[in-house]
C-alpha cells in the first residue's frame, strides 16, 4: 500500500507587520493541523518573528536598524493605524477580548506543529542579526537556492 | 467523454489598499473570464471590499477601527501618495480617464463571474465587522482551515 | 527519450519598493539559475524597475505621479524606514558593505539568466508610463490574461 504524499505549504515571509506575521502563523498554523508539510522563509522585515530580544548592530547603520526596529516578535506593529505604538496596543487588547492567541503563542503553535522555520542569510549579513540572537526553533539560515527548491515541490506558496 | 477539470485560483485577500484591491479584483476577474474558478478570501484590511456603507464597531477600540478605517470600497486609499484622500481622488480621476472600471465595478464583474467572496471568520470578530455589514453577495464566513482546503486544490495561490 | 520539462515560475511585481524589488529579483534569478523558466509581470508601482531615467506624464495628475515617484529601479526606497531618501541611502551602503548586488545589478542578472520581464499595459495606461520610457529588455506590454496564461502553467506563482 503505497502512502499518501504529504501536500506541501511554502512560504516567504518579508513583512515585519504585526498583522501580516498574524496571517502568515495562522496560515501556517492552519495548514500543518491539516496534515501539510509547512517551511517559512523569514526575509528582511520578517526576521523580526526570528528575533530574540537582543540589541542587534554591530556597523553605524547596523546599530541604527537595530534601534529603530529592535526587539522581537512582540514589537511587531500593525502595517496600518500604528501610532506610534498605539495601534499595537489596541490589536493586542482586541484580539485579547476575542480568545485570539497572541504572535507569540501562534509561532509556539506552528513550532509544535512541526512548522520549519528558515531565516534568510543575506538579508541576515545586511541587518547584521546574527543567528545567536535568533530563538532556538529556528531550523537553519539558508540562501534564496533552499527556497526555490523547496518552493518547486509545494503544492502552495505565498508571500507575506 | 470526461470533461476537462476547470482550473482553479484562490487568493487571500489580507490589503485594503485600493491599488492592491484593484489589482487583486483585475487577476481574479481575468481568471474567471479565462474559466478558471476563482475564490477570494477576505481577511483583515481586505475586509472593507465587502463592506456596505456602515459604521461598525461595539467596543470602543471597535469604534475607533470603525471610525479611522470605515467605509465601504469606496474608501480605499492607494498604498502610496495616500495625501489624506487626494491619492484616492486622482487616481479615480486617471483611472477613469482611461475608461478603467472603478473597485465597485471590477468587484461586480467577479461576482458576475462567478467568483466566490470569503470573508474570514476570526478577523471579523477581531475587527467587530459582523456579517450583516457586508454586502449580500459574500458567500460564506469562514475559517483559515477552508483557505487551506482550497488552496490545496488550487493551480495558482497569491496572497495580496 | 522525453526531455525533462523546465519548471516555471510567474510572479506579479506590484511594489516599487527597494527591499520588495530586491526579494522579486532574487528570487527570480535564482529560479533562473536553477534552471527554472521565470517570467515576471510588473505593475502598478513595480512599473518603475523598468523604468528609463525619464520624466513621465502627460496630464496634470500623470506629471504629478511623475514628479512625486518618478525615477528609475535606483530611485526605489524601502517600504519601512524610508526617512526621505536616507534609508535608501543606508541600506545601499549596508548592502554594498557586505557585497551584495545593488538592484541594477540585480535586474541585469536576472536577463542575462533570461528571465522574460512584462509591463501590464492597464496601469502603464493609467500612470502613464509608455514603453518608450522603459528598459529596452521588457519583452512585451501585456493585459492580465497573459498573465493568467502563464499562471496556470507555472509551478510556482508569487505576489510581490
């Protein structure tokens, strides 16, 4: 009896927006409790999601990104109605008062669920977040090559 | 004679940007022309496309998304030269110079079509835009495991 | 003996954003370079990585979208940090301190791997950007079902 082939969800996540990580770990989330195969390519913004909370930079410009888009997951802002921290506020609470779990708790969730997470290495040389101020779970730092083989053998791919 | 099977696109609507909302509403209207099935999923920002003209919001963080974010598709903004209203107003003016259908009207010729409108289940109650704000021709709310079963049968996926 | 069949990638390049159009362009050649067959469709903002150093706009309002995002692929600013020119300026030079390619070079990569570039002729319609303005390598202005075409027979398909 020959075993069913598991379908296969890839992803590249660019954006660093509370709101689209949101979408990005409920898909993903999602599709691995159905029985998909998941691997989230996390790139620029999106390695934010990756992040530890750890004071990154090491160059001028390194140190400045690292100031003005610090922090970890939980720093994440929505792409819209942001003021100046506000609006991260305001969705935390909202989603709160639904029973909606929070950024991190849905990455614990993937993670659980055998979700691969992948961090870009160029954007990662680039922002100079170096793999130790990454959290564990992270499965391994690959180049754009990992993801096109990946991506040609998924039934689905997104970019978030 | 087996019939040839339809091909079949599904899209995750997650912007609310006008020029993102026409491109999404261009790609699934000239699926559905081409006879491929087409569904689009509503999520988050997407969700004012299927908006009638109605102030929402029960809390007072719902309120205030209702207030700051209102409106129905008329009220997209495009991602970029927004200038408080005036980005919206030329591009309708450019648009409607080269006989370019507006949002309204692109989004009654998918629904013509044939094209099936989600709205998402969790970020409606996130959001405090319940079903009866929308307009009728939204076929079902659902929840991310419905995108996940028709993504999966799907030729081609965006998230947009 | 049957030659294996090339894989295909489409993608639609809605954003002009520099840290955007850097993760279309990397992906594309390194679909290409693996030997996939890549075809990328560019419009709406994504106009302008095809774009000539050329003012363009013909009414008011299309001069006006000229002046305020005129330019060409190296007039491109990142969506986040942007601070009027500087975070272009920044990421250029971080960019460059770890010999990553700039977006020029990039998109050069890209066609000599022979990856065929498409400008949608609605928006270059609306924005009034005309072919003329344009990089000579753009291999066709086309309406969206071309790209619905491609689509269907692609392998893997993106928003961008």
């Amino acid at each position: 009896m020959k075993e069913e082939k598991k379908k296969k969800l890839s992803m590249i996540v660019f954006s660093g927006d509370m709101d689209k990580l949101f979408a990005a770990f409920a898909v993903a989330t999602g599709a691995a409790a159905s029985n998909m195969d998941v691997t989230m390519f996390f790139t620029f913004w999106g390695l934010r999601a990756l992040k530890k909370k750890a004071r990154t930079g090491k160059s001028f410009f390194g140190r400045l990104l690292g100031l003005f888009y610090g922090g970890d997951i939980n720093r994440a802002s929505p792409s819209k109605m942001s003021f100046g921290g506000i609006g991260r506020w305001m969705f935390k609470k909202m989603m709160k008062a639904k029973n909606v779990p929070s950024l991190a708790e849905l990455r614990k969730m993937a993670i659980d669920l055998g979700v691969k997470l992948y961090g870009c290495q160029m954007s990662m040389a680039v922002m100079e977040i170096p793999k130790e101020t990454m959290i564990d779970e992270v499965a391994q730092c690959v180049g754009v090559a990992t993801f096109i083989e990946q991506a040609q053998q998924s039934d689905v791919t997104l970019f978030i």
